[in-house]
C-alpha cells in the first residue's frame, strides 16, 4: 500500500529546526511527565545522531556513564563507528529515564509503547516530534530530523561553532551543504545587508 505521506520519489521535503529556545523550553516543560519522550528530546538535541542511531542506543550503553563521558555506535547509514560525548543534560534525563521504569542491560532505552520490548521507529519519533511542536503552536514543517537539525542550528547560532567544525560533526562534504542543511544561510546573507559601511 502505498504511503500518502511520503514524499514522491526524486523530490525534497525540508524539515527544520526548533530555532528559538523559548519553544525549546516550552517542550521540555510539556514533556516533564514523560521521562521517556523528555529523554527522547534531550538527547536528541544536544547530539547529532540520527534519529535511526538515536532509537537503537541500548540502556548498557548508558546506564553508567557520567557527564562528559562518551558512548561508542555505528551509524546506520554510513556504517562508521560515532564517538558521542553526553552533556549533563543528557545524562540527567537519561538517570531519570532509567529510574521511571524496571530496564534490562539489553533493552533499548526508547521503548515503543507496546509490551514487546523493541524500540521506537523513526515513523513514530516523527509523529511525536510533530505532536510536540503542534502543541505549543510551532508552525513550520517538522519530524524526527528536526532534533538532529535543531542541535546543529543552535551549536552555529547560538554558541558561534564554525561551519568548518560542523561539516565534520555531520560528515558533509561542503560548507554549503552543511549551511543549506542547517537552515542558517538565508538569514545570514540576509543580514550581510544589513551591515553599514
């Protein structure tokens, strides 16, 4: 059957990033009774994983770690070992996570609703992330990428981290690419104009 939700092939469907942090904010003080969707959306937007390697992190692989301590995956995609350090943010919502709910070492830590122990989809995630975003009246197109497109908005816009250094944290083979995808170059020629001489 097919899926009228997906796009047709050969066309591009953008999403993009949360890009204020009051609406980051507002979705973490809607999700604070959900510690797993709170977790979800923590992890989400301080690392750049893909929302496929996200789902299929195992709570072994975290239960233990500490602030600033790093966990090892292959990427779906490229199949490259990641490196990925966790913030203590990331960290505290797993801790909580973990607390809310009887875990086994093999488990995925984002259980899908169902008793059978697999993990969330990506078709799900992105339900929810636009569940998420509907609810405190975000307009705009976005799904599960937008976790990953909102931490790399924020590292550029929010804390000035270089094109350079985030076409390496994406594996992109451009600047451009890695401008275009993060949603910045328009509004950043846009103020190049703005400049007076």
């Amino acid at each position: 059957m097919k899926n009228l939700n997906h796009p047709k092939k050969g066309s591009h469907i953008s999403v993009e990033p949360i890009r204020r942090q009051k609406d980051i904010k507002l979705i973490k003080k809607f999700l604070q009774d959900s510690p797993r969707n709170l977790c979800l959306f923590i992890l989400g937007i301080n690392t750049n994983l893909r929302a496929s390697d996200l789902l299929k992190i195992k709570v072994e692989q975290v239960r233990h770690l500490q602030p600033g301590e790093e966990i090892t995956l292959k990427e779906k995609k490229t199949q490259k070992q990641r490196r990925i350090n966790l913030n203590r943010a990331c960290i505290e919502a797993i801790q909580n996570l973990l607390k809310s709910i009887k875990y086994e070492d093999d488990d995925f830590l984002f259980l899908s609703n169902r008793k059978d122990k697999n993990a969330l989809t990506v078709s799900s995630l992105s339900t929810l992330v636009k569940k998420w975003c509907k609810d405190i009246n975000l307009k705009g197109n976005y799904a599960s990428h937008t976790l990953r497109k909102t931490w790399g908005y924020h590292q550029r816009v929010t804390f000035g981290v270089g094109i350079p250094e985030l076409m390496v944290c994406f594996n992109h083979t451009s600047q451009k690419q890695t401008l275009d995808y993060l949603c910045v170059q328009p509004e950043e020629i846009k103020s190049v104009y703005q400049n007076e001489l």
